[in-house]
C-alpha cells in the first residue's frame, strides 16, 4: 500500500538549493543598510537634533517630546526612502517570542483624502492590548489597556515594508509585562555598582558595559517531513520516534562540510542579519545530524538580545524558502544533542578596561580578580535564581543530557584561576602580578607548525557558568529562550554582590585600612564564601550531585518548583534593592512560567493522545491483521508444519497486541490524569500536577510506541522516521 511518508520522502529529495542573489559590495558596505544608526541618523538629522540623540543612546540623556517629533520625521523620512509604508513597536512579551502591531504613516487630510504622518507621540507611544499577553494577574481580561514605550538605545530598523521600532512593553499601572523594561533597569544596576567599584582602580571610569555573545544552536528538517509529523508542526519536537541506527556517535557530522542547500540558506541568513546590522560571524555543523550553529561578535546586551530575537525571526522565515523549517526546540530529538544558546557575558569600561581580561599591571589584576570574585559570589548566593532564568518546559529536556551542563549551577575556572584564588584566600596579594594572558608554547615537533597561543585555562563542556579566558559563558540557557531572561537575573545579582562589596570595603577604608588592603580582605572572605560554587570536575557524575547537594546549591530539577525562586526572600530582596522589578512583577512571572509551562505539557499530551489512537494504533492492528492472515493462510496450505513456521509471525502479533493494549491503557489514562490538573486552579498546584501525573504517562506510552515502530512494517509507518528527519539536507 503507498504511505504518505514515502510521498514526502519523495518530495525530500526533489529538493534543490535556492539560489541565493548577493548584494552589490562588499559586507561592510551593506552592514546595517536597513537600520537607523548613527550614520543615517546624521544624514537625516538636523545636527543639534543628532547631538541630542547621541547623548540619549550614549549618555542617558532625558529624551522629551520635542526631541521625539524632530526624531520621528528624520526617522519617518529615512523609512519612506527604504520603501516602508507602515511602522510598528516592536517589543519582547513574556511569551519568548516578538510582538508587533503594524500601522500605516497615513492619516486623514480634512480633504477627502491622506497625508502620510508620524510624529513623536506616534514615535515614543503606543498602545498594545495588554490583557491579551500574559501577565501574570496583573491585568484582568476586562483591564486592556498597556502602552509600549520607545528605547532609544536599540536602533529602530526596517523589515520588508515596515519600520520597527524597539520598545518596552508595561502595564497600564506601570508593571514590566516584557523582557526589555527589566533588562534596561538591570543594566543600569550593574553600571552603577560597577562604576563605582571600578573607581578604586582608575577614578576616570565613567560607565561600564554589559557585554552578550550569544551562540545559536538550532535543527533544519525538510519542511514536507516536517508536515507529516503533527507533533513537530504543533510542539516543535518529535513526542515519539525510535533512534536512528547511526546518530551522532562517531562525532562525523561535527564541523564537517556543511551541505550545499544548508549552506545555501547560511548565505542569505547572514547577507539578511548583515543588513540589520547584525555582526554575524561563525556558522558550522553542531554535534547532532542537521544541527548547526550561528554565532555574532559580542555587542551590548542590550542590543545584542534584540538581535537574537530577530535573527530567531529570520531564521524560521528563510529557512522556508529553502525547503527547511528550523527548530529551535531545546530539544527536538531524543538520545541526540539538544540545541541550547550559549550567552558569553562580559563587562567593560568606557575607558577600555576589559573587566573579565587579566591586565598588565598588579592593580589592573586586582581589578580582573575583583570582578571575577564577586561575579563567583553572586553566581553562588542566587544559584537557584540563575537556575529559575533559563528553566522551561522545553530545556528541562535538555539539561543534563548530551553535553549540556546540568541541573546545578555551578562555575569552572581552570587551572591557573583556582591556584590563584586559592593563593590569594590565604595571602597578601603577590600572585596577582603572575596572572598571565595566552603564552606561546611550541607544542608539537614540527618546525613548519607555527607556535600555539594557549589560553590560560582550558573548556568544561559540562559547566553551566564557564570562565572561558575573557568571559563567562552562561551555557544552559536554551536555544528558545529571549536571552534577557538570564541576562536579567545574572546583571542583577552582580549589581547586588558589587554594591554589598563597596559597602565592606568602604566600612574597611573608613576604619583605617589601606584601600588595597581593605579590598583583598574583603576579597579573601568572597573567596572562601564562594568556593562552594566551583567545580571543575565531571557535571554529569552522580558524585557531583551528592557533593552539589553538601554544598548547599540547588539540585531541583522539577520546573514548576523551581520557578518558585523568583518570589523567594533573596530574590525579591535582589530585585527590589536594586530597582529593577519589585514584588507584585516578580509574582506575574511566577504565575506565567507556570501557566507556559502548563499549557506547553497539555499541547503535547493532547497531540500525544491524538497520534496514538489515530496513527499509530490503526497502522500497528492493520499489520498485525496481515500477520493474521498470513498465519492462518500458512496452516491452510501446510497444516501441522504452519504451527513451527509460523511461530515468529505469531510472536509478533502477540508482541503488538500487548504494545497496542498498553498504549490504550495509557493514554485513558493520560486523558483522565489531565482532566484532574485541568480544574486545579492554582497555577503551582495545576503545573506540579502535569509534572507528576502527565509527563511521565506520556515516557511511559512513547516507550511502546517506539517499541512498535520497531515491529510495523516500514511501508506501513505513517511517520517520518529519525533516520530521515536527520539525514535529509
């Protein structure tokens, strides 16, 4: 009989590259072509209006209304030339995901007729349905009103006919109900106590940047296997499917030659990012079949989570034209890599100090140690809370599993940085002058090698908080997520830990103490305090779990339980200390992450159930009736001598029967432990419910599934299998 997945398959491999037209000039000449920066904003400015602005991106300056109108028909003007017709503000709900409400430039002319219009209220204000996003109880649903508020520090840019401009999104009340308002609050959290801890080295430091360098893991499958597959078109990964044979087990795939369709949507990815100013710079294979990666040169943070979001956003829509749809799922397949979205985080001066880079001199060292240990220590004080930032229904699938770090946040530093930290607890500060950058070291017998630069400390893939030579990288955080999430949460508890810092060391120097004096004491008591935070051992041992737990770090790995960190006394304590979200904000959160992450299981349960009964089952009885039959048409023609021959085919239908009975079971019983959380109406209580009751009878019917897709018929299996979503490019 044909199967739909052979049609699909057929279709697969009919796919050819699109052909990919490059832009006129080199990559530095289309660069930021479809953003207003700085170099448009001078050619569309008047110049004491440019001046302004800069002081607003540059210095925080006070941006008013009058300065909004000039803005807007510079800005106005500009669009219109790049072919726009309509303008939206485009903001980051608590959805992971962009929101965006087109407008055209025209207005009524008293005439009959139009006039294309945009002024600076337009420019600096709209108003979104607030009551339609989630928000945690903060708005009702007959609450609509919420206003989305222009952010002058992230360029306004042009896609396709619309010009967006990057906002921030609150309630009517004034409540953050997106990810930007908070992430603004806490980057200026962590300039100002870094400012002023900076001043004990170099008092000309005027402001300290938060530094992001995200790296984008991400699946392509054919888009007619995709289609063929409901639970990856309704949830974004396969529910059931036994492994492929050949996976990634002998790590060929891994920086290999990228495919030529693959390549041929890298190429048009990044000729689109380059246009949005995007600074696009490492693309190759990942570990698993069809997982890539795509990587930028560090910017701003704030900036730079606005560009993930966009690059997300261009991701799925080129994806398409080449026959693709990208997967951004944490983890899309079982038993192969998932995909997670390493955040490399840094801080800098305006004046070139590089916070998280070893200097030259003894008190640039001392700085360098300064930040590191202070970053330890608020790692280690809001461990959970750190946890709690990148965790989601989704990413609980990947953590701990494929190379992704585990449940427990914890800090590798390498070799040289712990004997320093070590040295340093119990001593007056000499070491700091032996810090040293990458060395040159001939490493191989071969004159015609050149000399290796070696970094001073090597990689722990199974670190979630990696010290990596000039940054730590933040490596759980999932491929899905909008990065502000734990950019929110890690700026915030270093701004803390800095402003507690300066506090100690003053009450020191205020006493009497040499100010290098007072910082190492202050730093030797960070150092021991910390300590319980560093590992640079094996992630993945059942020893580490024990000793994590000894430690006191968080073990949890329920999400509905870990979301609670949020609303506990340290964070709250945190957040509000700091200005960057209070109580009543830090609630909302918790209610969403536990509605997402409800809502998120029951989607899956319910496209689980629906497979089961109306795929699989129907496909496994209709081969276990063709076993039937050819069993009883086998003692028709040999009698006695059938019971012998026939003996495999009767083992497997008894073998489907069971399966089959299993899965029925199953999912009446999936069905009805949902039917219980369904009317729990505490969001904790209904999302813990999901968590015991629901996913594990959805491992426990996959598990015969997959036991059955090892017994039908191929040309019977109405889905795409793992050998082909993952080998098709």
């Amino acid at each position: 009989m044909s199967s739909l997945r052979f049609d699909v398959l057929g279709e697969a491999f009919k796919k050819h590259p699109v052909e990919v037209k490059l832009p006129d000039g080199r990559p530095d000449e289309y660069f930021g072509m479809n953003v207003f920066n700085k170099e448009k904003m001078f050619k569309y400015l008047p110049s004491d209006v440019y001046a302004k602005m800069v002081d607003v991106m540059d210095k925080g300056a006070v941006m008013d209304r009058a300065l909004a109108d000039k803005v807007a028909e510079g800005m106005k003007k500009w669009a219109m030339d790049m072919g726009a017709t309509h303008y939206t503000h485009w903001f980051h709900p608590l959805t992971d995901t962009t929101a965006e409400k087109h407008d055209a430039f025209i207005e009524h002319n008293g005439k009959g007729g139009v006039i294309e219009e945009f002024e600076g209220k337009l420019l600096a204000q709209q108003e979104p349905d607030a009551s339609s996003f989630p928000s945690g109880g903060i708005r009702a649903t007959f609450e609509a009103r919420g206003y989305s508020a222009w952010d002058p520090t992230s360029p306004a840019f042009v896609m396709d006919d619309t010009l967006c401009i990057p906002t921030i999104f609150i309630s009517y009340t004034g409540e953050a109900l997106d990810y930007k308002a908070p992430l603004l609050k806490a980057l200026h959290a962590v300039d100002k106590a870094a400012v002023d801890v900076c001043r004990y080295f170099d008092p000309d430091v005027k402001k300290v940047f938060s530094y992001l360098g995200w790296e984008q893991e991400y699946f392509l499958v054919d888009d007619s296997l995709y289609a063929a597959r409901p639970d990856l078109l309704m949830s974004g990964r396969t529910l059931m499917g036994h492994n492929s044979a050949k996976n990634q087990q002998l790590d060929d795939h891994y920086f290999g030659a990228i495919p030529e369709r693959v390549q041929a949507f890298m190429k048009e990815l990044e000729i689109e990012a380059m246009k949005l100013g995007i600074p696009t710079k490492t693309r190759h294979n990942e570990v698993a079949p069809n997982q890539f990666e795509l990587a930028p040169i560090f910017e701003e943070t704030n900036l730079s989570c606005d560009h993930n979001m966009l690059v997300m956003t261009l991701m799925r829509k080129i994806a398409k034209k080449h026959g693709f749809q990208c997967l951004l799922h944490e983890k899309p397949f079982d038993g192969v890599n998932g995909s997670g979205k390493h955040n490399n985080w840094s801080l800098g001066t305006d004046n070139g100090h590089r916070l998280m880079s070893p200097g030259k001199t003894q008190t640039d060292n001392l700085m360098f140690v300064t930040f590191v240990v202070n970053t330890l220590t608020a790692v280690y004080r809001h461990n959970a809370l750190l946890k709690a930032s990148i965790m989601s229904a989704t990413n609980a699938h990947r953590l701990g599993a494929n190379e992704a770090p585990p449940a427990i946040i914890s800090s590798f530093l390498g070799r040289q940085l712990t004997d320093l930290l070590d040295s340093l607890e119990k001593s007056s500060g000499d070491e700091l002058f032996k810090i040293a950058g990458k060395t040159g070291k001939k490493m191989l017998d071969m004159p015609q090698i050149p000399e290796l630069l070696i970094d001073n400390t090597d990689r722990n893939r199974t670190s979630p908080f990696a010290f990596t030579g000039n940054r730590f990288e933040f490596r759980a955080v999932g491929s899905e997520a909008n990065c502000a999430s734990a950019m929110i949460a890690l700026n915030t508890a270093v701004a803390e830990q800095l402003m507690d810092f300066k506090k100690a060391v003053d009450k020191l120097i205020a006493s009497g103490t040499d100010k290098k004096e007072a910082i190492i004491k202050e730093l030797q008591k960070l150092i021991t305090y910390s300590k319980p935070v560093r590992f640079d051992g094996n992630g993945y041992s059942d020893e580490w779990k024990a000793e994590a737990a000894r430690r006191g770090l968080d073990c949890e790995t329920c999400p509905p339980e870990i979301f609670k960190h949020y609303t506990c006394h340290d964070s709250v304590q945190m957040f509000e200390s700091t200005g960057v979200m209070n109580l009543a904000e830090l609630a909302a959160r918790n209610e969403i992450k536990w509605e997402i992450y409800t809502k998120k299981i029951q989607i899956e349960a319910r496209i689980f159930g629906d497979m089961a009964i109306n795929h699989i089952i129907p496909v496994a009885t209709s081969y276990q009736s063709n076993l039937i039959d050819n069993v009883y048409k086998m003692k028709g023609i040999l009698g006695a001598e059938a019971d012998e021959l026939s003996a495999t085919n009767i083992d497997l239908i008894k073998k489907i029967a069971r399966h089959v009975k299993a899965i029925e079971d199953g999912v009446n019983q999936l069905v009805a432990a949902r039917k219980v959380a369904n009317v729990i109406e505490n969001e904790y209580e209904k999302a813990m419910a999901y968590y015991k009751t629901v996913v594990p009878k959805m491992e426990e019917i996959r598990h015969d599934i997959d036991k059955l897709e090892e017994i039908v018929d191929d040309r019977l299996w109405p889905l795409p299998k793992y050998r082909e979503l993952l080998f098709i490019c």
